[in-house]
C-alpha cells in the first residue's frame, strides 16, 4: 500500500530525463530541428511521468485498482506522439529518404512484434489435450473488460514498437558521426523501456502483473541511460 524505493526511483527517472530533455532544447533553442526535437522529448516524458503519477495515485491513495484503460493512460498514451515527432525529426533532417532495409524494420518490426503479441495472448503455450484452442474462449467469460485490455495492450505495442524502430534507424543514421555513441545509448534505453513495456502489457491483460515485479529495475535502467545519453548529447 506504499510507494516503494523502486517504483519512487523509476518515477522520479523519467521525470529526470523530461528535464535533461528540456535542457537540451535551450540549448539548442532557434534551431533550425533539434530544439523542437528536444522539446517534444521532454514534453513527452513529461506526460509519461504524469502518467505514473496518476497510476499511483489512484494505486496507493485511493485504494483503487486501475482498470484499464483509465485515467494514466491519458499520460502514457500521450507520450508516444512526442517521442516519434523527436525521432522523425532528428531522422528526416540528416537523412530525408529512408532506404528499402530501413523502411522494412519501420514496418516489420512493430507488425511482427504485435501479432506475436496478439499470438501469445490469445492462444495458450500448453494447451489441454494438445489442442490449440483460444483463449479468445476465456476473455467471453470475462467481466473485467478483458476485451479492453487485449485492445489496448495491443494497440500499446504496435506504438511502443514504432518508437523502437525509429530508434535503430535513427542509431543507423549517425553512427560514426559525433552524436553515433549517444544515439547508441539512447537506442539501448529505448530497447530496456520497450523489454519492460511489453512485459507489462502482456501480464496486465491476465491480471498477473505485481508491483514487487523486477521488471521496475529494467526501467529504471532505462530512465538512467536515457539520462546519460543525453547528458552526453549535452557535452557535445
């Protein structure tokens, strides 16, 4: 019933990578991409910390469950739009056509990942007798709006994936430049935070998901390297 050492730290990690967002945007402000570019980073951590912050308030201060989706999800959906705005941009500026292996992971890796997803959901890994029935069977039993959850969780990994893919093609784009080692450190936290996300999308939908998860240290992980790819960014 208390906001434990872990979550706190994850919590207060991605509100520390909004700022050092911002801090990069005035830096950088007047330019012509990259203080925009910064500027929806750090606008969109900051809905996802509004979103944590939400989830725990109705988690820990008024004792409810939430449902889902629900209110913090406005927080966490939000932040998506911001994150792919600050890669496309960043993207398009240096590079304003993608080649045919960089267009194939934009589109297979978040159509693969989402019928992987919608794969292991729906159909169970041992099934009774050897038959592979569905679990779609389960969710018309349900009450707890599971066909709400299955929606959204899917829907949650077809963008949470698109982000990622920008994030290897963006990594491609400026490796071997002056900004190759931060973008190698920003695409290693994207790769944590995406880990964690699909991990808490899968479990949400079959109530399995526990706050004493471990899956709070890889996204705290992710918040550090994200902080530290951008402290990098900020020497340059």
């Amino acid at each position: 019933s208390q906001l434990d050492f872990f979550e706190a730290t994850r919590m207060l990690g991605f509100a520390a990578v909004a700022i050092f967002a911002f801090v990069i945007a005035r830096r950088y402000r007047g330019s012509q991409v990259f203080g925009k570019a910064y500027l929806a980073l750090g606008i969109g951590y900051s809905f996802y910390f509004v979103g944590d912050l939400l989830w725990y308030v109705f988690e820990i201060g008024y004792q409810v469950a939430n449902p889902y989706p629900y209110y913090p999800d406005i927080g966490y959906f939000g932040t998506f739009p911001f994150l792919i705005y600050h890669l496309r941009s960043n993207i398009h500026y240096f590079k304003r056509k993608l080649d045919k292996h960089q267009k194939f992971i934009l589109v297979s890796l978040p159509v693969g990942t989402t019928l992987l997803f919608l794969f292991v959901s729906v159909v169970p890994l041992e099934a009774p007798g050897g038959l592979a029935t569905l679990r779609i069977g389960e969710y018309m039993t349900y009450e707890s709006g599971a066909y709400n959850e299955l929606l959204m969780g899917t829907v949650y990994v077809a963008i949470v994936t698109v982000v990622l893919a920008l994030a290897i093609i963006g990594f491609q784009v400026f490796r071997g430049g002056i900004l190759g080692p931060a973008w190698g450190l920003l695409l290693v936290g994207f790769v944590l935070e995406t880990f964690a996300d699909l991990h808490y999308y899968y479990y949400e939908i079959f109530g399995d998901y526990a706050r004493t998860s471990l899956i709070h240290g890889i996204w705290m992980a992710s918040a550090m390297i994200l902080c530290y790819a951008l402290y990098k960014h900020k020497e340059l």
